[in-house]
C-alpha cells in the first residue's frame, strides 16, 4: 500500500541550524532516502523549499487567483515528502519514524487512495 | 432425550459457550477474515447454524474450531458471492488463501495469541483515544453498543459513529491484526495499559449511581486487566491490575448513602474489600520484584500503603513520599508532582505541602484541574488562611464535573463561611 508521508517542522527551528549541522542534516537525508530505494520502501522523495517561495493558485467559477504564501497558515509548515510502499501502517509509521528533519517537527502519515476510471469498467 | 429437551440442553451450552468463548472465537476469525464486521457476520451465522445442527448431531468435542470453522466457511461463501457480482472473485481467492484453516492443527497458544492481536489493534495508537476505548469494550468485552454508551454517558449514536469510524481506519490506512514486535513492544503496550486503565476511571469515577443499570466499567478493566496478565507477562501489567484492585477495593467506603465523596482519611476501612487489596499487594510486589517497573506498579505500590494502614492515622507517609519521589522522576507530570505536594503536606505539614502546589500553579501548570485548586485550598484552610482557602474553592467549583465532588467542594466552602 501507497502512503505518503508530509514533513511538517517550524522553518525557524531549520533556520536555526549552524551550518555544520544542516549540512549534516542534508547529507543524512540523502543517505536515508538511498537506503529506502535499496530497501524497496522508496517511490519518491524531497524537501520543498521556504514557505516563502509558495504560490497558491485557486479556481473559483473559472476565475484563477493566484496569490502569494502557502495555502495555510500554520505554526509548522510542510517542508518535504516521502512517498513509500509498505505492506501495513505499521510498516509506514516505522519508515516516517526514521526521516531525519523528522525529529525538528512531525510528519503526517496518510495511505494513497486507488482510483478506478469509469471507461475501465469492472475489472477482472 | 425428546427433541425440545434436547434443544433445550444446547440453548444452555451454547449460551455458556457465548460468553466464555465468543470473544475468543471473534479474535480468531477476525484474523482468518481480515475483517472486524465480516468476522462479527461470521461469529453470528456459526451461533445460528450451531442452533440448528448441534441439537441434530450433538455437541462437538471442540465447540470453539467448530464454531471457528463454522463461521468461516459461511463467511468465505457470502464474500465469494458478493464477489462474484462485483466481478472482483481474484482478489477475494487471494485474500483467503492467505489464511488456511485446519481445527486438526489448532493450539491454545495460537488462540491466546488472537485474543492479544484483538487487544493490540483496538488499541492502536493511529486511532483516537476515545475509539480505543469503545473498541475495546465492544471488541474485547462483548459490551453492546447501547450498554457501552450507558457506561460512559453518552449517546449510542456517538459510540456507534466511533467504532464504526475505527474500524473504517483500520481497515482504509491498513492497521495490520497483529501482536507487535518485541521492540515496540514497550510503546504499544503502555497505549493498552492507557485504554484499560481509562475504562477503569470511567467505571471509578461514575460511581455516585446516576446509572444503575449501567455495565460495570471497572469489573471490565479488571477483567481486561487479568487477561492481559494471562497473556504478557511485561512487569507493568500486575502493575496496572494491583492499582485497580486496591483502587476498587475502596469503592463502597468512598460513597456515602447521601451520594457524598468521603475522602481517603474519613473512610470506613472496615468496608473495603479484603480479598481484593491482598491480591493487590501480591502483585505490588510481583512488579516490583521485576525491577523494570513503571508508573502504575508505583502507584499501586502507593495504594498498598494506604490499603495497609489500619487507620489514616496509622498511614505511613514516610514511605509514600519515598514512592512519589520515586514515581516523579519516572513520571514527571505535574499530576503527580501536585499528589506529592498532598503527601509532603502530611509528612511535613501544610505549609511544605502548599509551597509546592503554589509553585506548580504559579508556573502555569493544571491551571485548569480542579483538583489542583481544592488541593491549594484545603492546604490555606488548614493553616488558617479562610480568603485563600475560599478564593481556591471557588476556582475549583468553576472546574470541578462530578456532582459527588461538587458537593463535598460547596460543603467545605460553606464550613469556611460558617
């Protein structure tokens, strides 16, 4: 099963890393996403610049509004995304529970819905 | 034997058999189904069939595999037909091919182990705390919707939309049924301890008799308590069961017929229950022999030392601030840190006691627990302080929800006044 797994931390607590230890930060993230690839969890994977380079873009009877900043505001903001395969939830909170800029916040953990075009019609 | 009497003598049985196996017999199918509500069907369907056959071809040697059984093949066909409809029989052929079936190979530690993975999954950490808690009663104890909503005050539709919701969760983000491993052990478990012991303060807490026809909350905890000691022998589990047997102990003592809160120091001891604080004690020092021990072996280690003090004069409450000192720097919340305030007050007064709950308030910690406001005002009223003591009533009156203790709070106010 498909989930996706959104890292959520204060940008300030990031920002507020000496270099050395972002830099670390980097180097450990890499590694782990290459140990998920070797581990067969990994589907894709990576972390968003600022929230200060967001642009939402909204559609309301055809009008598009574009404006500037995340979609909403919140005292944690996404920061990057790791889409996994795993067999079970507990399988996906063990692998959310290794990313590393985990530990400076949280990470949301959710499964990917199946969806089956209506021209498909019953399978099988 | 004539045919009603026969019928007769099964109605008894299988309805011995209902309660003491169909949790058993639930855990196991939902296992072999991969699904709660299909294996509730099945658990159904094997009663009705066993209604029919078992007066015609006698009682099986093993009920249980034969319920199992039953119940899984009735199950397997109507998703095979459902299936047939939808198109999708492929998948459905997979999913039971995963999960053979054979009485012959049965054990009791596979069964043993069902019951904990039924246990581990209602209390999942990824479900909400108030689902855990129907779950758990609905799943393991066998409580009705209805019976369940009566015991925690609230409605039916609450509690059916809150498993149903589980349940929609487990089965959508894909909660696996299974005992987890031993390294997670130690986190998953203390999330069971949690659910059970929050059942018990449901059941402890609602005991001024609003309900009388309400399950007993607390004998559910208890039980759910003893059969988790049967099934994992983790050193906080006689922890958590020996605080809820000293706790229950006290429970005709803590009532008066007035529906009046008696506190500790003004109990009957010669109403609490012998049986149950020796059998706690035992398990005290089971836990604490263990030297893993946490917080609930510590607070029932507590409890024992009340339970053992032939009169509140007679408690030891040297050794119960040794025990909080203990449990604060296992648990250092400041619930418990307000609770050694309560006992350094009496080991060493009032005024020791209330330095340290104003410092826990001052801070801005349990703001809004009552308790911490009656702890303050009953430490200003011991020394003579009437204006702190009625300011801190009044807080605590705005916060308090059980009437028992409102009125005991009210009570003290107006004693201030008079």
């Amino acid at each position: 099963m498909k989930y996706l797994c959104l890292v959520f931390y204060d940008e300030k607590k990031r920002n507020g890393l000496s270099d050395q230890e972002s830099q670390a930060l980097i180097d450990e993230s890499l590694d782990f996403d290459e140990a998920l690839r070797r581990e067969g969890y990994l589907i894709a994977a990576g972390p968003l610049q600022p929230v200060e380079t967001a642009t939402t873009v909204r559609v309301r009877g055809g009008n598009v509004s574009v404006t500037d900043g995340p979609f909403a505001e919140t005292n944690e903001q996404i920061a990057g995304f790791v889409l996994i395969e795993t067999q079970d939830l507990n399988e996906a909170i063990r692998v959310a529970s290794r990313i590393p800029p985990v530990r400076l916040g949280g990470v949301e953990v959710r499964p990917m819905q199946d969806r089956v075009h209506s021209k498909e019609g019953n399978s099988h | 034997m004539s045919d009603s009497a026969g019928r007769e003598d099964v109605r008894n049985t299988l309805d011995a058999i209902y309660k003491n196996e169909s949790r058993r017999v639930l855990a196991t199918l939902i296992r072999l189904l991969g699904d709660f509500e299909l294996a509730e069907e099945a658990l159904h369907e094997a009663v009705m069939a066993a209604m029919e056959q078992w007066p015609r071809d006698g009682i099986p040697a093993n009920p249980r595999a034969w319920l199992i059984s039953a119940g899984r093949f009735k199950a397997i066909d109507q998703v095979r037909r459902r299936a047939r409809n939808a198109g999708s029989l492929d998948e459905v052929e997979r999913q039971f091919r995963q999960e053979p079936f054979d009485p012959a190979q049965w054990d009791e530690q596979h069964l043993e182990d069902d019951r904990l993975r039924l246990i581990f999954t209602c209390c999942h950490p990824a479900l909400p705390s108030e689902a855990r808690t129907a779950l758990t009663l609905r799943e393991v104890c066998g409580l009705t919707t209805e019976e369940i909503a009566r015991a925690i005050l609230t409605s039916a539709a609450t509690v059916a939309k809150r498993i149903v919701r589980a349940k929609t969760k487990i089965r959508e983000a894909r909660i696996p049924y299974i005992v987890p491993r031993p390294d997670e052990l130690p986190s998953r478990l203390d999330s069971v301890l949690q659910v059970i012991y929050l059942i018990f303060t449901e059941g402890y807490a609602a005991s001024s008799g609003i309900s009388l026809t309400r399950a007993d909350l607390s004998a559910e905890a208890i039980r759910l308590g003893r059969l988790l000691l049967e099934l994992l022998p983790e050193p906080e589990v006689p922890g958590l069961l020996a605080l809820m047997l000293l706790q229950e102990a006290r429970r005709s003592a803590r009532v008066s017929a007035q529906g009046d809160l008696i506190l500790l120091d003004h109990q009957d001891r010669s109403l609490w229950n012998r049986d149950q604080i020796e059998e706690g004690i035992k398990l005290v020092e089971r836990a604490l022999t263990s030297r893993r021990f946490g917080p609930y072996a510590l607070q029932a280690a507590i409890a024992a030392v009340h339970a053992e003090a032939p009169t509140a004069k007679a408690t030891d409450w040297k050794q119960i601030c040794g025990l909080y000192d203990v449990l604060l720097r296992v648990d250092p919340s400041p619930v418990i840190e307000l609770n050694r305030a309560i006992a350094i007050a009496m080991r060493d007064g009032p005024a020791a006691g209330l330095e340290i709950v104003e410092r826990i308030l001052s801070r801005g910690d349990l703001r809004n627990y009552y308790l911490a406001h009656a702890s303050r005002a009953d430490l200003h009223r011991r020394l003579g302080h009437r204006g702190e003591a009625t300011v801190s009533y009044q807080r605590a009156l705005t916060l308090v929800r059980q009437e028992p203790a409102r009125h005991f709070l009210e009570r003290r106010l107006k004693e201030l006044r008079g």
